[in-house]
C-alpha cells in the first residue's frame, strides 16, 4: 500500500463534503424541477377539464334548441299536410260539380 501524503485524508475528506453538499443541491433543484413540471402538467389538464365541461353544456344547450326546432317543424308540416288535404278536396268536389267538357 503506497504512503499517504500529509494532508490528503483532509483533502479527501474536503471532497467527499463537497460532494455531499452538491448532492444534496442537485437533489434540491431536482424536486423543484419536479414540483414545476407537475405543476405545468396539472394547470393544462385543469383547463382541459373545464373547457370539456362548458363545452358539454353547449353541446346539451344546442340540442334542446334543435329538439325545439324539430318539433316545431313537425307541428307546421303537419299544419301543410292538412292544408293541402284540404285544398286537394276542394279543388276535387269544384270539379264534380262542373260540367264535364265532353258532355
């Protein structure tokens, strides 16, 4: 085993502290690297959650207007048809009671 120099257990030693401490630092910036990068995650998933729930109430808001417009269409088609039931009538009991032509 080769002869230790003075003072090179204290430099050792001075290195090993110089270690620790920067281990310590870089476990330090780590957590707060990791505490930021959860915090950039969850701020994007909080926005991506409330637009999905506004958009959820457009949605449900547009398809109550549009089942109001389908009835109503409904109501004024049936409207139509008895109308033209009763223009078809009439026009068919004017032409009963003409003369015919060929007569």
């Amino acid at each position: 085993m080769p002869a230790q120099r003075p003072g090179s257990r204290r430099k050792g030693a001075f290195i090993l502290a110089r270690l620790g401490r920067r281990t310590r630092k870089d476990r330090e910036e780590f957590r707060v690297l990791w505490r930021d990068t959860q915090r950039q995650l969850h701020e994007p998933t909080v926005q991506v959650v409330e637009i999905d729930d506004r958009l959820g109430k457009k949605i449900e808001a547009l398809a109550e207007e549009a089942a109001v417009r389908d009835r109503e269409t409904d109501r004024r088609f049936r409207e139509t048809d008895a109308r033209i039931a009763k223009l078809v009538l009439a026009i068919g009991e004017l032409l009963t009671r003409q003369p015919s032509a060929q007569s």
